[in-house]
C-alpha cells in the first residue's frame, strides 16, 4: 500500500465546532502509523500544515487544542504521532527513520481532497524543529518551514541535555564520540543548503530544553546558503510563551505561511 495511504479514520470530539478532528491511521514505509487530522467544516480548498510535535514517546505529545488553533487558521492540519506510538506500528528512533512519518504526513496532505497539494506547509516544535528540516530537505516541493523552539544539531542536543543522554544512547545506539555518522544525519544543517522553502524561525533566548544556539546556527547555515530566513527571537522567553504571546505568534505564522 502507497505511502500516506489513509488505513483508517475515526471521528474524535473537537472542541472547536468549526473544526472537524480525526484520529487517522495511514501507511508509512510499510508500517501503521497514527495520528491527528483537523480540517475546517466548511467546503473549500486550504493550505496544507505538517504538525511536528516535540519530544518522545509520552513526552511532549500532539494536543489536541494545539492542532485545532492551527486549523482554526484555515488550514488541514495533519500531526503525526511517530511511529510506535499510541498503538502505532515500529520504533521511533528521534530524528531518524521516523522522519519518513512526516514526509509521508506531507504525502497524505497532499492526495487529501481539501488541501491544495501546492500549497502544503511544515511546523516544527522542539524535536520537531528537525524534523521539519530533515522533511523539508527530502521534499522539494514544501512550500514553507516555520522552526519554533526547534533543534537543528543533534549532537548539540546530546551535550546539552544530560538528562536525554540515556535516552539518546539507547534510540541512537551510542555516543556521538561513537557513533558520529548518526548524530551527523538526524542533524540537517549538513543539508540545508539543499532546502528550498522559506523558514520562519521562533525562539525564546531564555530555552533550557532547546537552547538558542539551535537557532543562531540554523539562521547561520542559511543566510551563508542565501535562502529565504526571518527570525523572531525573545529575550524574555523559554521554551514556553505566555498564552497572549503565543496566540499573537500562532496569527503571525500563519499569516507569514499563507503570504510564501
């Protein structure tokens, strides 16, 4: 069965009666993988948006309200959960096969009949940053990427969070120091200069779960690569916005999405 290929869909409770919600399961490099789909009532065409979420396993999953809001902005919005979990199939292995889940997202956005396949955006918090980026590098066609409290090198993430180190070891199979081929492909400024879309990067300069460096180097490799960058950093911010600022940001990306 053909990546992206939609297996199952269930209706779900949305808390937006504007906003239909959908638990999907779809085919991704021959496993079942779920996820959530939010999609406006109303009859038309929208942009397509790939929800990235941070984190792994239980740790940072998609929320609900979150994918609603996006969608609430005239989108279909499709959030992947990643392999292996909440009862989908295989291992999530943070950045690196599993990132053929988002790009086969993209695929199901793009055979989805309200989405305009033109038109098909990625979003990327935290550990999702680098899957936007790794997605956004194997599919030229990706119309824009917006980065927000994202990682962008993975052996810096290995340094600075000690306390994702066994973690890291166990899914990556070692160190950096052992294994440097491993961090270098789930790091994708080895490749950015192969990205066409435009990137929107978001960042709080207060983050102790995804430093800014992550976003100082990310902006570096693509001004030296001449794409297309803007960047909003916040002194005063972590890894968290207040709920004012962040619906302020969720209006500004969207906008800036729809405008590429």
């Amino acid at each position: 069965m053909k990546n992206g290929t939609i297996i199952e869909k269930q209706r779900y409770p949305s808390p937006n009666p504007r906003i239909d919600l959908y638990l999907v399961t779809y085919m991704s490099e021959g496993l079942r993988v779920k996820g959530l789909l939010a999609e406006p009532k109303e009859e038309g065409t929208y942009d397509g948006f790939v929800y990235l979420r941070g984190g792994i396993k239980g740790v940072g999953m998609v929320r609900i309200g979150r994918i609603v809001q996006f969608a609430s902005e005239g989108f279909v919005v499709m959030a992947p959960f990643y392999r292996g979990n909440q009862g989908g199939q295989g291992n999530e292995d943070f950045a690196g096969d599993d990132r053929f889940d988002a790009v086969n997202a993209y695929e199901l956005l793009a055979h989805y009949p309200k989405v305009n396949q033109n038109r098909i955006h990625l979003f990327g918090f935290s550990r999702g940053g680098v899957m936007a980026l790794l997605t956004g590098i194997l599919i030229p066609e990706v119309r824009s990427v917006v980065v927000w409290g994202g990682v962008s090198d993975m052996i810096l993430t290995y340094e600075e969070r000690e306390d994702l180190r066994r973690m890291m070891k166990r899914v990556i199979g070692g160190t950096p120091h052992k294994y440097p081929e491993r961090y270098r492909w789930r790091t994708p400024l080895h490749d950015i200069h192969t990205l066409n879309a435009p990137v929107f990067i978001i960042h709080g300069e207060q983050d102790q779960n995804v430093s800014v460096e992550h976003s100082y180097r990310l902006e570096k490799r693509l001004v030296e690569a001449g794409k297309s960058v803007q960047t909003r950093y916040y002194p005063q911010y972590t890894h968290y916005f207040p709920p004012q600022e962040n619906r302020k940001m969720v209006r500004e990306l969207t906008q800036w999405m729809k405008e590429q």
